[in-house]
C-alpha cells in the first residue's frame, strides 16, 4: 500500500508561543540535528490567535511556519479549536460543560465547552474557516489536525443544550415516543413517556437510572463529538480538498465510539501512553496499535503523541528507562504506523503539563532524555521496507463500543473491566507472535472471512445479525471462541430469554441458565485444558457440545466450563468463566493448532514480542531483564528494552 | 391466633405490563402449577394507568385481574404511587427530590418525588381514590399494598418543600423557638434561632451540624413518609373498608421508624435479601423476621418480597445454593410469616431489574430456580398447623431508631455499627434456639414483663422512663443484659451526665467516666466468662456490683469490663465492651441460666437454627456443609442447605 | 525576655453560656481549686450577644465577667464573631460559603460565612467595637482573642463576592493583565485573557486548572482571612490600645500563611491536638511548638488550646494515658509557651463537641481527669525560672506555604506530604535533643546567620533570591543539607531549567536531569551513610561534589543519591531521595558533627525529647514504656510518660 508520507515521521506537537522567538531558532536547529520531519503546531492557539471576539493575530504562527518550512520541517496544523478562549466563554457562560450532577466546569483547564454548545461550534467554524483560507497553501503544511483528543475530559455535559440535542437526537432514531418507550423498557419502574419533550438527559437520580437512556446517551455523546468533527471536516475539505485531515484518537477510550468516526479522518492517529512502571503495559500498547489499524481497515495509521519518558498526570510518573521508548515506538512502526510523534517538542516551563517530558526536557539537549530522542530519529530513518504497508492478521477480536457501554450500566451480574477481558484474549495471540486485528460487529461475511480464528470476549451486549453471521462463518471453517458474558443482551440491552447466546446458542450448543459470580476466587476446573478461571462461573446446560473442561468447586461444581462444537469445517468454542492466562493460553493454543495458524514465537517470553511488517520483523523485548527466545525457528537473546529489526523471510 | 389469608400465602410481585398479552396465558398457567395463591400487582404502574393528567387506562389492569381471577390466583393490589410518572414531574419539577448537596435528583429512575412534594399527595391520593372505586369490589383483591418501600432511594430531601414542611413540624413539636433551642442546644457554636422561621434543614455544612437538628430531620423525614401513607390509607380505608391495607418494610432500614408506621398497616409485610455469597446472612434475616412480628405485637406477618436466586444491586450477585432459598422461606415461616412472595413473578427483559431473579426465570421454566419454585409452592400448601400462630419468646432487645440515628452523627466517641451490635446480642440467642422478641423504648410495664431476659445492645440514646421501668422489672425477677455505650445520651442527645447510664446507674451499680476506643484491636479479659472484647474498652467506676471479668490490657488494665449486680430477685449485668461471638455466647449463657431458660438447641451448630411456631418445630441448616446437631434433645443430621419441619412436642 | 504575663497561664475555653448559673459559680470554686489563672470566653457568643439585628444582650456576659475577676480568674476574652448568628445568615444569604462546585454551604455548624462577604465584616466589626467599648476597661481582661481557629472549615470560597475579590487582589499584585498572563503561563492550552473581568475562581473544571490560578487564589484566600482579622484588630487598637491581641493559629495548618500573619497578633497561640493514639504524635507537637516560637521571631508564645484527654472528632477518639496530657503540656511549655490553656473548661452536655473532653469531664470533679488536672495545675504554678525566656536553636529548617501550596497542585511528578517530608528532616534533630528554629524564605542574612545547620525539607517552590543567600551562607561557614524537589520551581511555579536547583547548582555542585519515583518501594544505597531511600530516586549529574552513597538500584542505579561539596568554610549536602528515619539521622549526624553542635541527647531513645529553655531542662519520655537515657551526660529512667524537670548546668 501506499503512505500518506515520503518516509517514517518523527517529532512531536510543538507550541512555540509558550517561549520567547529566540529560542525558536533553537528548535529549528535541534529538530534538525534529531531527525524530525514534523511539528504539530497550534493545538491550543486559539487564545492567541483570537485574542478577542473577530480580532485575529497570525503573525506570530506565520513566522514560526516560515521557520519550520526554512528548515525543512513538515507542519501538521491544529484548527486550535480544542480549548476555547476566556473572553468567548465569558460571553457564553452557557456552553460550559455541566456534569452529572448538574456542576457547571469553569474556565481555567482547557475543553471548556459542551459538545452541543452552539456558540461554540459558531465560533470555532469561524476560526477553522481563517485558519484554512490563510494556511491551506503554506508549502509547510502537511495535514490537517482537527481539535484535540475530542472527549478526552468532557464528554457528557448534561446543560440545557445538549438535553435540547439530545431529545431532537432521540426523535430523529426512534421517530415515535412509542418506539422510544419499547426499546428503553418503560414499562419498568413508571418510566413511561408521552411526548419527546418529557425525556431528558441522565443526570443523577434516586436510584439506577433508565438502562436505554443510559445507552442511547452514551451513544449520543459520541455523536454530539463527532457532529463538531465533521463541521470542521466539512470546512476544511471545501477550502483546502487537497489536505489529508485527522484528529487523534486516544486507543481504548471509553467515550467514543472510534468505529463511527474513522470514515471521517483521512488516516487515523493516536495517542498512546503506556505506564512505563507497569510491565504489562506492553500488552494494551500492542493491542492499541492493532486497534488503529483496524480502525483504518488495515491502513497504515500514524502515531501522534507519546511521551519520551514520564507524563505528570499519574499519582507517580515514573520515566522510562534506557531503551524502552525506542521498544514502544519500534512497537507501533511494527503494528502499522507510519512513524512516531510526541507530545510535546520542548517541556513547558510553566502550566499544568510541565512536567511532562519533552524531546528536550527541562534539563536542555544535553541530556539522556534527547540523546536517545536524537538516536532514535537516525534509527527510524533507516529502516526501510515498512512505510505504508500493512499487517498480517489470522485472528480477529470483536470489539464493540455499545458492549463496553453495557458492561458500564449499573445492576449487573458482577463488575467487569471490558478491556481487560479484551486483553485476557489478545495476549495469547500476541505472546506467540500470532497477528491480531479488532473487528467491529458490523463486519461482513467478507471482513469475516480473512480470519481463521475469531474470538468474543465479553461481548455481553450485540446484535444478532452479526452471531448469524458467525455461525455461517463457523459452518465455513472459522474457529470461533467465544468469552463468559457474550451475547447476554442485544442491542437494545434487552435480555435474550431461552439461555442467553441467541443464534450462538445452536453454534456452540449450550445454553446458560444462571451466573455464579465468586469475586476474588480462583476457579479450578477439570478437565483437557489447563488453568483457573477467576471470579467468575455460569450454569451451562450442554444440548450438543463437547465438554472440554468441567468447574471442579463452587456452585455450578461438575457443571461445563468450557465446551466446544463442531459445525460444518469448524469449531465453536465457549468458556463460562473468566480465564487466567494459561486458560486463556490454552483455548487459543488449541484453537490455532486446530486451523493451522502458527505464531511467529513457539514458547512465549515474558515481555517480548514479534511482529512482521512488510519487508522487516520487529522482535521487541519489553521487560527489564535479558530474554532469550525462538522467533520463526532461530534463537535470539535480547538484552533489557532492547530490540532488534531483521529482514522478514 | 386467626390469620388474614386461609392458607400460607404464596407468590410475587407481578408486572404484565412488561411483556405481550400472549405471555400472560402462560403466565396464569405456570402460576397454577407452582402453586401460587398470590399476586402482587400494579406496584410501578402508574405511568400506564394514567398516561398523562387526569387521563385513565385501567383497561389491561382489568384484563389481568380477570384472568388472575379466573385462574384463582388472588391479588395484592398496589396504588401504584411509588414512581410517579414522566408528565408529571415535568409540570411539577419542584417535586424532585434535592439531595444533601443541593443536587436536584432527575426523573429516570424511580421514587423521583420529595417526601413533602403537595404535588406529589395531591395527584398520588386522585389516583388512589380511582383504584379504590374501581377495584374495591373486584373479587381477585385480596389486600391493598400501598406505595412500595417508602424511603429506600429518597428519605431525606432538601428541597424547599421540605425546609417549610420541617418548619412546621418542629413548630408543632416545640412551640416555641427557646424550646427548640434548648432542646438543640444552640448556645453552642451560636446556633441561637429568634424565630422558626430562621431554621433550616441540615444540608451540606462546612463542618459538624447541630446534632439535634440532624436528629429532627431523621424524624422529620421519617414522618414525612408516614404521612403520605397515612393520606392513601385513609382514602383506601374510607372507600374499601373491609380490604387489609399493608405497605411493605425493608427490614432494618435506618431512615423510617417502624415502631410508629405498624399501627398504620393491617399487617405487616417485609422485603427480605439477604446475601447468599454470606455464611452469616441468616443471622440478620432471622433477627428481621423476628423484628417484623415484633412490629406487628406479635401477629403473624407477610414476606411480601425475597429473591429466588440472585439479586442485582449487590457488585457481585451471587446466585442462591440449591436449598439455600427453601431454607431463607422456612425460616420466614417459622418466624411468623403467613407465606413466602417475591419479587417477582417473572424475570424482566429489559430495565435496570433485569438481573434480579425471578420465579421464571430468563432462562424459562426448563430450569433449576423454577423447579425449585415449583417444588416450594408444593411443600408450602402442605405445612399445617402455622398460619396465624405466633411464636415463644423469652427474651427482648431493645430496638430504637432514635439509638440507631444517634449512632450516625458526626463526632461520636468512635464508629459504632448499630445492627450489627444488635446482631452480636442476637446472635447467641438464635445459636441456641431461644425465641427474642424486639421491644420498642416504649414498652410498657406489661410489654416488658413477658421476658426473661432484656438485653440493650448499644442503646446510645433512651428516654429516662424505660430505664426506670427496667430498674422496677430487674426487681422483680428480671435479667438485664446493658452493652456499651448504652444510655449515654437522653432522647434529646444530651449526655446523662456523672457517669452516663441514668437510671442505670443504680441498677448496674457502674458508672461510666470515660471511653477508650482501640480500634482493630482484641482487648483480653480476665474473668469467669470467656471471650474477647473488640475495640473498646470503658473507664468504669464500680459502686456496688461483681466484678465478673476485668480488663487485662489496654488504658483501662485492671477495671471492671462486665459486672452483675443482684436486685431484687433479679440481675443487672453491664458489658464495657464490644463483645467477641464467645463473649456475648458465654453472658447470654449466664443470663439464660440463672432465669431458667433452656433454648432448643443445647450446642450451637455453624449456621443451624431452630424455631417453634404453632404446632411445627423448624429445624434450618442454613450452612454449605452438613450439620449434626441435637434439638430439644433429639439428635439428627442435616445435609447442606436442608431443613426439616417436625411436629413440635 | 519579658512576657506578657506574670506566671504560667493555666486554663481553658469557658463557655458558661452553655449552662444555668448555678454551675457558673461551682465553676469559679473549681478552677481556684486546679490553679486556674485565665479562662477564654465568649468565642461563640455572637447570638446570644446580638440576638437580633443591633439589638445586643450584654448583661450574662457582665456577670460572669465579673464573677471570674472576684475569684481571681483573668479573661481572654474572644470577639465572638467566629459563627455569625442566623438572623444575619437569613438577611444576608449571599454571605454564604460555597465550595469547589458550587454547593452553597448552609447555616448550622458554624464559621457559615465567606471570607469576603462584606455583609460578615461589616457586622462583625460593628460587634466588636461593641465589645471593645463594653470591656475594654473590665479589669478582668488579659488579652483580646480575635475570632478563632481562622479557615478551620471555610478557607476558600467560590462565591461572587470573592470572585470579585480575587479580581481586585490579582490587579493589585500585577497590575496588568499582561504581567498575569506571564505569571500565569497563559500561553498554555489557550488560557489567555484579555482583561481581569475574564478571571475566575479555581471552582471545579475539566481537568488540571492553572497552576498560577490555583497558587494565587491559595495566596489570596489566606490574605482575605488575613484581611478580616486586620479590620477586627485595628478596631481594637484604636479603642483599646493596651491590650495585648492575638488569635489562635492551628500548627502546621495547610490554608493560611502565618508567617504572613504573625506580625498582626501581639503574641502567638496555639491550637493543638496531638493524636494520643500514635506514638509519633509527640514529634508533630514538638515541630509545632518550635514553629509557633519561630513565628514570633523566638518570642514565647502561649498554648491556647488542648485536650486534656480524648478529642471528638476523629473516627475513633483515644483518650489520652495516665501522665501523657503533663508530657505534652511540659512539652510546649519546654519549647517555648508561657502556659497551657485547653478546649474546654466543663465539657459540653449537647452541641457537636460534647465528646470532646474537658477540664471538668462529662463524669465531674471526681474523676481521672479532673485529679491530672489539678496536679498539673499545681505543678505549672511551681515552675520558676522558664516564663518569658527563649530557647536556643542551632538548626533552622526553611519552611513555606508557598512551597506546601506547591505540592498540592495537580500533576506533579508523584504524591508528596510537605509536613511529613518536613518532620523526616526534623525528627533527627529532635532525637538528639538539638534545638530547632523554622524559618521564612524571606530570611535575612542576619537570621540566617544565627544557624550552625540550615535544612530544606522538599522545598519546592522558592525564591530565587534565598537561593543567593544560602550561598553566601555557606561559603562563611554553614553545613546546608537540601531534600529532594527542592528548588525545582520559583516562587511563580515556574521550572528552573538547566537541571533545577536554580543557584543552589552551584553550592551544590549538582544538577538533576530527571526524576524516578518509584511509590512504595525502599531504595537501597552504596556509600558512607547508613539507610535507606523511600518512594523515589533522581537522575542526578554530579559536576563539582563528592558522592557520599550512590544509588544501588533502580532505574538510576550507580548514580549519586548523596552528594557534598565543600564551598569556604562550609558544606552543602544534597539527598536526592526521600530519607528513611536512619539515612536523616545519618545526614544529620554528619552535619552536626562537622559543625561541632552537640545534642542534649548522644543516643536517641524512642519517645524521648530534651529541651532547655531560662533555667530549666526539660525532659519527658513520650512512648508508654519506660525509656532509659543519657542527657547531657547525666542517665536518667523515665517511667512510661514521665517527664522530669532539672535545673539546667
């Protein structure tokens, strides 16, 4: 395939107007001496650029646009629509955010804005407009950034305009206040409405509030977000047709359905932000470079912001140590994007992200931190055989943002961390070096087919067209495995009766008559596969199926655990329980034996990884001691954080 | 003593709203099967039945109480007051409750109306007086379930509805505003109010508020509910005045004082759910059922609500063992209920219950909770001799809401758990199958010399009067048992100064001078009773008593821990300290002996209880594991979760 | 020196408003009777004083004025307008506080007003001028004590009218909005403004607000208490100038800065209650009463308020242990106060403190309490030679509001507890018996000079010009030891680049690049000093320092931890980690020795302290068990919580 870019980006978001133009010259210098080929610039402008109502001053952004395009550096350019100016929220108190219980958020951090403010989008689509008729032809302009990281502090504003939003959004789904009352379940609890205008926003309530509310306001929010995304979209294509656009996603962000919004960029960016003190925290960075991916339908993604070393916003910011930014970054060239971004440029001097890291930290360029910047900038620079191209995939995870919202709801069976049980899953395949792509549940029997392997994990909340069509797919010869707590709701969250699973239920051949939450416990189980469950067990009635493992202890003791079922040439497998890793290690080695997939890794080790890209495998040690392993049949050892590129057979 | 029904009754709440008339066939059906004599219905209707102001729909409300009819199944009908529906909070938004903080509580959920809302009466008691015209003769009728659990979501509001509503109460309590304050004692912090009209409610407050204002509102809230009741009963009573009135408890709520509700119902129901994932949660429901018919001055009593299996509130909603629900209904029975309903009939498809189980399930009656139900209903309508008995009680603690609102103000000697110090008190009686009744603060001479035995478990506030009874009936031959902390305060808050304990003082021969909390700490005792104290200890002054065990560490080593003191032909024991289960087991040892009462069971036995009520001795094993015990002097075994009924001697 | 008073102050709140007069005069025979010299009244008085608008009720006040002067007790008498009463409440809703978002806090506690409500100053002033001119010549008055306990509960407010005044204090501080846009670092995330119309009070926002904004309304909020006890006390001076003034600070209280304070109040007292359940409290309460002297430039100081034995209002209230009320009284007396005063006299019947305890208990005159009380009484009036004098203190600890306030913003590089990091530092001085001094950052040369040891706990943010006379300090022959996070920012929150530490690079000889925190984990060393690291280590580059021990794990393994550089004819050391209790006493060690100051103490004893102030020695063992020690030479036992008092050589 093709890239967007000529080689690997690098660099990072840069906001000169926090210093003084003569450390402008600086930068220059520096990014040059680093490898960077692009800046962010203009993320949070607006103030400066707008400095009063209709009252622009650009010259300060033009310079440093000459300066960067003078030395050769690329510019992706932010509408600087993130965080509103004082003197517009001054002059409309009204588009403050409101929280649940009905707070109003003050100026004074940034986001400053409900996502149904019409004040709001008025101004900012002034502004987007100037910002495209002055710039669209800058020779330094290499995309567009749209806003910043939509959602990432206020999603759900529950003020007067958005509840307006929110029941013209309702009337425009649902059409009659009768079809409304049917899917919410009104019935219950005297909830019954007669007209839209009854209806309002999930604010705090005495107790559990509406399930369907709670959805479709969930759902709405997204929305609301992405309706200012597309109005600037909308002004930037006109203006300037030849300029990619982007804003960038956050990975697995609770709040926002990213299936939904990747039709709307024209490549999709992320900021990522794995714990350097948490030695897992390799797994979900994986999991989200592959989630890019999938989002772009297997294009090629860019990287847009991750830090060099700490970030100030946990309770405790640890750094990375030596080598490990150059294995997260290597990480996501590796899984798909097409380089490596950073927030930010130069460390703040003042302000609440000063203690971030930088490219140039605090400490100046002489300094660990921009010595293993520059270093890694002539590293990327040198590979080869990577840049546009896509990623191998036998396996495909099904992932929903409506699931994630059901497991969110109050009063359900038990608490449940749906990343995480998305995780249990994906490690397996990533630990054998198995390629791994996330599928919405509006794939076709086409995206389908590209899998040998799909698994469910935890989808408790979907459609049932899509389980028809996985039955199909398993008649076909896909293996499919399907998690505890899948298919317990549709899409409305209405319960399936019968025992749960819907059209899986003939897939699999079992039913699930009732859960037996057991938080905190180990699970133990008999059977031909081994491991725990945790937390977590069901009464399974088995109709047509092979029990592979049978619950050992607890309620359901002698009851399926896990079950698998042949169908046409493939299999069907469910777990009803919670796996540890070498359950969940298990299934999925049997499930790849069973349609011949292998891994690039035979033995998994303990933070490593590998992963083929085009021309080039990436084999990435994470963890902070040495590790030796096979990948593809020859034997490696790698020191701590380090990582070493070959030439893909 | 005659019961209301003529048979144990049995059954649940019913919602046919919530599905097709096509499930309501099969309804009435499985009902016959599983042996339902009862229905509750209509409880969160009000939305359907009065879609919009003033406007009727009773037409499906008739169907199903014909078909219910029909199929001898009788009706519990609610007034469907309890949520009011969507049209109304609109056009009355001040209705809304306001919580502590200001936030006022949106609609979505249910109970979304101030206890004082005018509003909220007015439009509750029309739709009242509609239900009771049309349905007063309907023959399905069996009683009338007023509203449902008042307060479990909003007891307090702090609306402005409810600052007039309290100023009013406290006018008609006071009458003037130098009693208030003296009673408040606003000399201190210059709390000082010239005129009610100055007076407020307790809303969020930068520090500790008044303790006698707090202790109003409890009050207050607690009234304001009861009035609400009072309103519908009244119209039920004068329109249908030979139809039972009940509106159903929740066991040991903190927020509405039962004592003063049970005159105002026909009998009194309870909802009951006790935790199945807790080996203990049978203590707690037995001292509830024990406390309903306590409430109703010993008659027997109605579980108008229990879960088949799991709940839905709970974070973790563990299902019940097999058995496990037989032994919770025969544990109501055998403790004065006429039967056993739940909630409910059949489980929701959608809304924020749908999680809760039910008597069919989501997985259909080709199940393990609805063979159960079906099995229940069988052994139900073949227990004889119980409906209408009472049970024996030989003991009685005193039970006071005033004491348990006193536990929750700010700024106490320490943290101090009331049920579950009324539960230590308790819970060596049930070991050894001795009857307890609960007794309110206002038991007259008469009440009191039914018992035996009278224990206070943390009785922190108590008016003067019940103290000097208990004084004149340890004379005559009682046994008192006084735990920590009892007496200190009068029923206004204020300290019983010289040694706290009033009246008690001479009876006990102890006073009290100062307190040692140690938290999370055994405190050793050396004495003649074994055990432990938990986290407390008490500087006691001894002036006339035994000294039956000291302290042996801690601030307080070597002062008097538990005392008895001989008056009359009579005992008074004094306990400075919470004590371990083999402390409090080993002092109601003492004090069952020395007034001659002998329990069922000599040797307790994990989770096993016994209870004689009419003719019928029930023998519960309440436990996971087998039991062998000796009752009355027979010996016998119990598998897990079994219970036996024998005839009683 | 002289003191203010002709023998040790002995006494307590007195609140005879809370109680019939009968008691009033059973109190004064009391207190002759304990040695009661000074009793404070009238602190919550302002309802009973002014029960309705300028309508006042002086005449029980003039009684028990006059009963106390006839028995011989001198008064300090409060203002009373520390809770407003709620007729002015009523009339002036808008002199309500409000909190961080938003929820107005109501009347019935107390302090129920904003700090810059005009409608509170203006009444309270008029109040005051009442009482000056009422008692201003009562010869029972000893001092005036201003409000009380300022910003115990309401520090910050979010009301208009602080909003307002916050507008006004910031144009005061900058001048333009230019100069606070600079300050402020507006430049980030767009937070510009145009005009000071357009700033705001921090209430809650969407994320992290400006760390200028949040340290300024920090700043402001303490002036406008400020501001409120200026009014009151200019009141007083003008009417009665020979009264001495004070109010009482709180210790090592988070919200207002007393160093700014303390000029305003004619001598310094104190609240303190040092938690008789943790036997580390003695250390807190010593820090405190060396601070309290400090604030008064090493005047004495008077110890407004104890406990005698258990307080109310933590979770669970420990009453203190026999001797463990002398050990602290002897304590602050030791260290600097010319008395000891306690809350309260009698101990409440009713109100939010009535389990507070008291001089007079809930028990009475017979009891444990009331005996220490006496005894103590007697002891203080026997002690010679101690009231009015200083104590010597060769260690001075720079400590800061602005620094604390530093570490409380959002988004640091880990959690840090400024006073505990403060005490880690203080705490080896206090082991070796060495007298300690807290000083200002605004330290001239001269007060600088007085100290042989000069430490910075976690100084965070500071000014750059003490960073130059620290310098100087040392080079003239000073041992200067600098925690970790000192200096990393100035006084503006503003990072010192090039390696933080601002001048102090150069004394020091070391720069740091990056921080390493690592929560929860003991960090070992390698060097000449015994002891462990805590929670964190740095990247520190040695340019001109020995290193005294380097890390020996980590993520900055091998590299420096303790750093000295020898500057003239003193030394500057540097820790970067937090010390564990044997690597502070290890650095101190070696700082004391290198500057030949000798402890009372050679070898500290858990518990024990010894302090020398006139011509006493004080020394008092804390722990509860027996402690033996060597002071000054001379061994000595001390039962568990014995002090005993010896002529100093």
């Amino acid at each position: 395939m093709a890239s967007l870019f000529p080689t690997l980006r690098y660099g990072g978001d840069y906001n000169p107007e926090q210093w003084p133009r003569e450390v402008w010259d600086e930068d220059v210098a520096l990014m040059r001496g680093a490898g960077v080929t692009t800046a962010t610039v203009g993320v949070f402008s607006w103030g400066l650029l707008e400095p009063s109502d209709g009252e622009y001053d650009f010259e300060w952004l033009d310079d440093i646009m000459d300066r960067l395009h003078e030395g050769g550096i690329r510019v992706i350019l932010a509408t600087a629509t993130a965080a509103p100016p004082a003197w517009l929220v001054k002059a409309h108190p009204e588009m403050l955010p409101v929280d649940v219980n009905g707070t109003t958020l003050a100026f004074g951090s940034r986001q400053s804005y409900s996502p149904s403010s019409s004040a709001y989008l008025e101004h900012a689509l002034r502004l987007v407009t100037k910002m495209a008729e002055r710039y669209g032809s800058h020779p330094a302009v290499e995309a567009w950034h749209i806003n910043n990281e939509y959602g990432c502090h206020v999603t759900r504003s529950y003020d007067a305009e958005s509840a307006a939003a929110f029941r013209v959004w309702l009337e425009a789904r649902y059409g009659t206040i009768e079809e409304l009352n049917r899917v919410w379940g009104t019935a219950f609890w005297s909830q019954h409405y007669s007209s839209f205008d009854e209806v309002g926003v999930p604010s705090a309530t005495p107790t559990f509030g509406n399930p369907g509310q709670n959805l479709d306001f969930d759902r709405f929010s997204s929305d609301a977000l992405l309706r200012l995304h597309r109005a600037e979209h909308e002004v930037l294509r006109r203006i300037t047709p030849d300029i990619p656009i982007t804003t960038n996603f956050m990975g697995f962000f609770p709040d926002v359905d990213y299936w939904a919004w990747a039709p709307y960029v024209d490549f999709v960016t992320d900021d990522s932000y794995p714990d350097p003190a948490d030695p897992d925290s390799y797994v979900v960075a994986a999991a989200t470079r592959d989630l890019m991916r999938s989002l772009g339908g297997g294009k090629s993604w860019l990287l847009m912001e991750q830090a060099p070393s700490a970030v100030n916003w946990r309770n405790d910011n640890a750094p990375k140590a030596p080598g490990q930014h150059r294995g997260h970054t290597l990480q996501a060239i590796g899984r798909g994007s097409d380089g490596a971004l950073h927030f930010q440029w130069r460390q703040s001097k003042a302000g609440a992200e000063k203690f971030h890291s930088a490219m140039v930290p605090h400490a100046g360029p002489d300094s660990r931190v921009h010595r293993e910047v520059q270093a890694l900038g002539a590293e990327l620079a040198s590979i080869e055989g990577v840049i546009g191209e896509g990623v191998d995939a036998s396996v495909g995870l099904v992932f929903s943002w409506d699931a994630w919202w059901a497991t969110r709801q109050y009063a359900t069976p038990s608490r449940l961390d749906y990343v995480a049980e998305v995780l249990d899953w994906y490690r397996p395949f990533l630990d054998r070096g198995v390629g791994c792509d996330f599928v919405s549940v509006e794939a076709t029997d086409e995206v389908l087919a590209q899998y040998r392997v799909i698994v469910l994990p935890s989808l408790v909340a979907v459609p049932e067209a899509l389980l028809e069509r996985l039955d199909a797919w398993v008649t076909a010869g896909g293996t499919l495995v399907v998690g505890r707590q899948s298919a317990i709701l549709d899409e409305n969250l209405h319960v399936r009766l019968g025992g749960y699973l819907g059209a899986l239920r003939r897939t699999l051949g079992v039913r699930v008559e009732e859960f037996a939450p057991c938080a905190e416990r180990a699970v133990t189980l008999d059977g031909s596969v081994e491991g725990h469950g945790v937390d977590w067990q069901e009464f399974v009635v088995v109709d047509d199926a092979e029990i592979v493992a049978s619950f050992a202890d607890g309620l359901t003791a002698g009851g399926a655990a896990v079950t698998r079922r042949e169908q046409g040439t493939g299999s069907a497998w469910y777990v009803a329980t919670r796996p540890d890793a070498q359950l969940a290690g298990a299934v999925a080695a049997r499930a790849l034996a069973e349609t011949g997939v292998e891994g690039l890794i035979a033995t998994p080790a303990p933070g490593v990884e590998a992963v083929e890209r085009g021309s080039v495998r990436f084999i990435i040690n994470h963890s902070g001691t040495e590790q030796t392993v096979t990948v593809a049949g020859e034997g490696l050892t790698l020191a701590a954080h380090d990582a070493v590129l070959v030439p893909r057979h």
